[in-house]
C-alpha cells in the first residue's frame, strides 16, 4: 500500500472522455487492489479527492471522473504526461464470492466502482445498470455479458428504476445468493430494502465526504461506522444497524444534512 499520509507522484499516461460528463484517467502504476476500494487523487494546488478504481490492471489502473465542482474540472482537463499524486488503496472492498446467482446493481457513475467486480474472469453476474439517458451511460460495450439497461427518459433498455428490474430478476431466478450495488444513496437505500424483503445477502458502496482516506479526520461518519475505513462497503447485516443510511450525512464544513429516504 501506498504511505498513508505522502501521496505518490505520477503521471497522467492516457484519457479517455467517455461521454459529455465523464472522462477516465489512466495511470501506468502498479497498485494492489480489491473492487470496491477507493484511492485519494491530489492535484498539486488544487484539492485532493477520492475516486474508485474503475479500471485494472497488474501495470495499469483507471479513474472514471464526473465533471461536477472545481476538482473534477480541472481533473477531466487534465493532459498525457500531467503530475498527480496519489495515495491508498483505501478502504474495504466487495467481499466477492463465486456464484451464477448474483446481481450488481448500478445507477450512473456507480458502474465505476462495480466494473472491475463484474468483469472478473470467475464471476458470471447479471449487471442491472441505470442511467439517466442513453447518451450518459457508461462503459456501453465494455462487458462480455449484455447488462441489463434502464433510463429514466427510456431512450435504452427499460424505462424505470434498477429495483424494478432487479425485483423482477429476483421473482425469476427464484433465489438469489448475492446483490451488489453502489449508485445514488436512495438507490442503495431501496435495493436494501428489496433485500431484506427476499432475504438476500447485498453488499452496497456508500459515499461520503472523505479527507483523509484511512479514518482519522471523520468527516465522513455514518452513524458509528468511519466509511473511509470500515467500508466504503457495508453488508446487509452492517446496514440493518446504520441509522444515518439514507438520511444523514456531513457537508465539507461538517454541518449535518437531511438525505432523502422516500
């Protein structure tokens, strides 16, 4: 693991813009990782932020950014051959068992933290994944095996929501042994729910404000669990116990807000 608290200096080897929103940044770095764990990215003079990898490799790995603040702006425009530091991997990945009877769950840039998991040589999973519309969904042709599409305009796949669909696979399949999935947090907060109902183990990727990465500053405290450290994943039984999940949260400044649970 990279030290902890001095970022690694690299270099920017190739981006790749994967639609009016997202880019994803390629490093020539050797990392040892689990799906589902999360690296801190500074830009020197700017802020240090943290992405999943979504992208890897035994000499390579990726960053799928969003373009939203003043970070991932200046992140997405970055150019081959530009300086970051890095620190981690962070945090506790998927518990990933084998199984035909699994489920992932995606709802926009939450396939960024999911593909590595999917696209794993021993795993056969069904890939549930959820965009707003057809020109923002990423990775479109990526997996050997077809996801299972759903927009909320209904220009691909299915219109409606990923818990519909992963409802229906779970009626169809009759059992399922396992459902990941990260997404936007009432997303998360439902496919638990559905679990619950039918009794299947999930393991879900929570986000949270996080500035140092390896559980000392708390800025991004769920209930009593650090997300930076104890997850960013967390299991069924985990989450049962997590009052904040879906309703509260911490701001940069660390004013609590209100999340929406309906």
């Amino acid at each position: 693991m990279i030290n902890d608290q001095q970022p690694v200096m690299i270099r920017l080897a190739k981006k790749k813009v994967e639609n009016k929103c997202f880019a994803t940044l390629f490093f020539n770095h050797k990392l040892t990782f689990r799906p589902g764990q999360f690296i801190m990215l500074w830009i020197p003079g700017v802020d240090e932020k943290p992405y999943t990898i979504s992208f890897y490799s035994k000499e390579q790995f990726g960053i799928t950014i969003e373009e939203k603040g003043i970070f991932s702006k200046k992140a997405i425009r970055l150019n081959t051959g530009d300086l970051i530091g890095i620190r981690g991997p962070f945090g506790n990945g998927f518990d990933i068992r084998f199984s035909n009877n699994t489920v992932a769950v995606a709802g926009g840039c939450g396939i960024a933290s999911l593909a590595t998991l999917v696209e794993k040589p021993d795993q056969d999973i069904i890939l549930i994944q959820g965009a707003r519309s057809k020109e923002l969904i990423l990775y479109p042709d990526r997996f050997k095996k077809k996801p299972l599409f759903c927009t909320d305009d209904g220009s691909h796949g299915i219109k409606g929501f990923v818990t519909d669909v992963l409802e229906q696979q779970i009626i169809l399949n009759k059992k399922l042994d396992m459902v990941y999935a990260c997404g936007p947090e009432i997303m998360m907060y439902n496919v638990f729910k559905i679990c619950q109902k039918y009794d299947i183990d999930c393991q879900v990727s929570l986000e949270r404000f996080m500035r140092c990465g390896f559980g000392v500053c708390g800025a991004c405290v769920c209930d009593n669990q650090i997300v930076c450290k104890d997850g960013p994943v967390f299991d069924l039984k985990k989450l049962e116990h997590m009052k904040d999940f879906n309703t509260k949260a911490l701001l940069k400044s660390g004013r609590e807000i209100e999340l929406s649970n309906k």
